[in-house]
C-alpha cells in the first residue's frame, strides 16, 4: 500500500476531462510502456483520489491523479522476479518451453490452455507478468495482442517500441493472417461461410458479454471452413479478418454452432459422452504478416486435449498436430 505522505500529484488540464487514465499517463510517462502503465494502474501505484481504479477510468475535473513520487527501486524489482521465479516455477517452465521462435524483434509463444495473457480480478499468474523472466535483460518486451484465457496457441510479443508500434499497426489494418481450429456443436449447413455480424460490449445480468448488436459501428468479419463433421460435432478452420474481443465465439454461437466447451457463449447440451465438453476448443493455429520486408509463419501444435477430442470423434485425414 502506498502512504499518503509518499504521493505526488498531477494536476487535470481541460484537454484531460473524459479521457481515459492510461491515456493520460501515458503522455506524462512517455518512457513507459502502455502495458507498463496498465500494470502500475492496477497495482495501486497510479490512483485517482487516493483510490484504486481500472485502467479505462475517465477522469473528470474535480479528480487529482496521484502515484508514488520515488521511482521503482531496481532491487525490489529484482527481488519481485526472484519471488515469482519461485512462486511460479512450474508455470513459468511450462511457458518457455512453448516458445516457438525468438529473434532480436520478435518472441512467439503457443500459449497453453488455461493461463491469462494479462492480469485482472482474481487473477495471479499470466503471461504479461513473467515477460522480464522469459526475455532476460529486455524491460521493452511487451505484448501486443491477446488471446483469450481459455484459448490456446500462437501469442506475438515485441522486443522493441518500434516493432510493438509497427505489428499494432498491421493489426488495425487487418493485414495479419491468422487461422483458428474449432470444435463445435452440430452441423453446419455450409462447408464454407462468412460471418459479418458486428460485436459490441453489453452488461447483461450485471455481467459483461460481447453480443451481436445489428446497430453497433464495430464491424467484425469471420470466415470459416468445416473440415470434417462426426458424432455431433464440426471441426473448423476459422479466419478471423478483424480482432473484437470474443469475435470468433460471438459469431459462432450466433448461427447456433457454439464452440465446444465455452462456458460463457455455448448453453447447450453436449449429447456426445465419449468427449470432454469442460475445455474450450478454441486455438490459435497459424499467423503471418510481413515485418519490415520480412515474411513470417508461424505454427502452434494442439494441445492434447484438442488432440484427443479429434481421435475420438473419429476425424481422420487431417495433418493437424
């Protein structure tokens, strides 16, 4: 806990009112990172009005932006990495192992089942939080996109503020490629389809969900292509052209093909018993782009759950690993 008597403050200009906090500070500290900044906000070391509040808070006039005026001590900050090395050995392993390519730009990881790209309520461990343990003696690493939680597979991480800013860029331009696999419930009437229904952000029974809202300015593409139909249920090729949050579940559970085991967007019965419905079978299969001039593909292998779904429903004549 920050003390009081240890704050600075900053003063709210006109220009400031209704913009969001990370936004903010992100001017006044141009040498940290968004990401950097984010974390600082949820771990209480930006406040507003001497109170903890979410990154996407919208300060007002009558605020006062506060943060602890002694910088971050580099010792404490290594003594914080040793903790976690320990805390988290397991885990920690577990990532570096499904790294998949590393050069002077880029770090490409297959992110397992289960674990969060970024911290958040109820969450310790993620992905975000051990970047200086996976990139020794790099503190400008630093993610630039995310997948969800439960999904697995392919997440680009920047060595460098240039190319963070660079690939952000290709992906607000859609000129990223990536493909998903999918399990879903039923049988798709088309082999081949596009989905064009915009996703917004709804509070439905006081919980957040993305939904399909036909007036929403959010535009939002998904391509898909079933390979192979048994027992139920539909292996998927899905190409997503745009990166809403929850895109790809939205958009399958809206032409009722929810994806198997998604807990939050698939309320159907899964009548098969020979399969495991308590995992999402969602993952990141395959991404490229052109960097400065330089072509890059990359592949995630399934995780062994995926695996086991695909043997047991009796899918065959697929090279998918």
């Amino acid at each position: 806990m920050i003390e009081k008597k240890s704050l600075a403050s900053l003063n709210i200009k006109k220009e400031d009112i209704g913009i969001r906090l990370d936004k903010i500070l992100l001017k006044k500290f141009n040498s940290l990172s968004f990401i950097k900044i984010q974390k600082l906000i949820r771990i209480g070391f930006f406040k507003v009005n001497n109170r903890k509040v979410k990154s996407n808070y919208k300060v007002n006039e009558a605020d006062k932006i506060q943060y602890s005026n002694k910088s971050i001590n580099e010792n404490k900050f290594k003594k914080d990495i040793s903790s976690i090395l320990i805390k988290y050995k397991k885990q920690i392993a577990d990532i570096k192992k499904n790294i998949i390519f590393e050069d002077n730009f880029l770090l490409v990881i297959n992110k397992p089942y289960g674990i969060p790209v970024q911290g958040g309520n109820n969450v310790n461990f993620n992905i975000d939080l051990i970047l200086p343990i996976l990139c020794e003696n790099n503190s400008s690493i630093r993610l630039v996109h995310r997948i969800d939680k439960n999904t697995s597979g392919i997440l680009l991480l920047a060595k460098t503020k240039e190319v963070a800013q660079n690939i952000t860029m290709l992906f607000k331009e859609n000129k990223i490629k990536k493909k998903y696999l999918a399990i879903v419930e039923g049988k798709l009437t088309k082999r081949i389809g596009k989905i064009t229904l915009p996703v917004t952000k709804k509070k439905i029974a006081g919980m957040e969900k993305m939904v399909i809202d036909p007036y929403s300015k959010e535009k939002a593409e998904t391509s898909y292509k079933v390979i192979d139909y048994k027992k139920g249920l539909s292996l998927l090729e899905v190409y997503p052209k745009t990166g809403r949050k929850h895109q790809i579940r939205v958009h399958l559970q809206s032409i009722n093909h929810p994806i198997l085991g998604d807990n939050k967007y698939n309320k159907t019965n899964n009548d098969n018993k020979e399969v495991s419905s308590e995992k999402m079978h969602l993952h990141a299969k395959e991404i490229q782009f052109v960097l400065n001039n330089n072509k890059y593909f990359f592949k995630a292998s399934l995780p062994n759950f995926f695996k086991e779904t695909i043997k047991k429903i009796n899918i065959e004549n697929t090279t998918y690993e």
